[in-house]
C-alpha cells in the first residue's frame, strides 16, 4: 500500500503490451490487405480495437481484437490476450455457418499446418479465454469427442498459448498464429 513503485511498474508493463499489439494491428491489417480476396468480406472490412481491464478473474488484462465480427447468430474473431501472471493467448472464435464449417475441416487444417498443440473449446462458456479450464480440451482430446458424437457446435474455438516468461519472442508467436488462423478461414 505504501509501495507506488509496483503500481508504476504495472502501469509500465501494461503500456508495453499496448505499444506491442499496436504494431502486431499494423501487421495484421497488413496480412489482411494482402489477402483481402481470399477471407470473408466482413473480416476484410473489420478494424482493430485494442482494450485493457482489471479483473479477468481478479488479475489486470490486455485484449486485441481483430479482426472483430461480433453478431448474435455468427462470430469471426481472433482474440490476443496478455493476462497479468498468466500467459499471452491467441484465439480463433468462430460461430454461426463458418464454424459449422470449420469443424468439418479443422483436424485436418490445424495438424497439416503444424498446430497440433491447439487447445479447443466448443461447449461452455463461449467467453471463456481460461484455457486450463474444463471448457477447452487438447485438439487429440476434440477430434475424438467429435469422431464419436453427433453434435451441433454453436461455436468453436481455437487457442494457443505463450508463456509471458518469453516476452521477447511474444510478436513472432502472436503473428504466426494470427496467420495460421487466417489460413483456417481462407475461402
């Protein structure tokens, strides 16, 4: 209480992960640009939005979102989180006609382009970003699931995530799986 210094430190760190997604967003509509006529038009058309907060389950918190297509019956969006004491994480949400879509593909796409380690979430909460919750299973655990049920998804979700003790290489990590989850959604 006494201490101002942490605070400082804090409001330090969290100013870093700003300036950090705020040239990963640069990247990223780059990415997006240039293959603007192989992703849906609503996630061409989609802008960045960068926001923080203080208690995802107690602990402070930066978010990216983009690209953002947030409706009540369909969802495209990736998600880049920096939680305090936890991880940086990059997520793809799907809902609507592209997951149907995307979970008839994904097991195939996701171990042909290297992210066999994905964690996937298609039941709980759907805003859940805990990826060691009981809501999201490892992608060996989901194509079982789905080998033996008959199930109708209303979303589908797709995480990896970072270590913050590798700050360094957080960028590199974060664009790659931007870039892998465009890939997923290509046309």
């Amino acid at each position: 209480m006494q201490n101002a210094e942490w605070i400082l430190t804090k409001n330090r760190v969290i100013g870093k992960v700003y300036a950090l997604f705020g040239e990963l967003a640069q990247g990223m509509q780059s990415y997006i640009s240039a293959h603007a006529d192989m992703l849906p038009e609503n996630v061409v058309a989609s802008t960045p939005k960068i926001s923080k907060g203080e208690q995802y389950e107690g602990l402070p918190y930066v978010m990216l979102d983009y690209p953002r297509c947030f409706g009540k019956q369909e969802v495209l969006a990736v998600r880049t989180l920096f939680w305090w004491g936890n991880y940086f994480s990059s997520t793809l949400h799907v809902k609507g006609p592209v997951a149907k879509n995307m979970v008839i593909n994904v097991g195939k796409k996701s171990i042909i382009s290297g992210i066999a380690t994905v964690r996937i979430s298609d039941s709980g909460d759907e805003w859940s970003h805990t990826l060691h919750s009981e809501n999201y299973m490892s992608s060996q655990e989901w194509l079982l699931k789905e080998a033996t049920q008959e199930g109708e998804n209303s979303f589908l979700k797709l995480a990896m995530q970072y270590p913050l003790k590798d700050w360094d290489m957080a960028p590199v990590f974060l664009k790659q799986n931007f870039e892998q989850w465009m890939n997923l959604i290509k046309k």
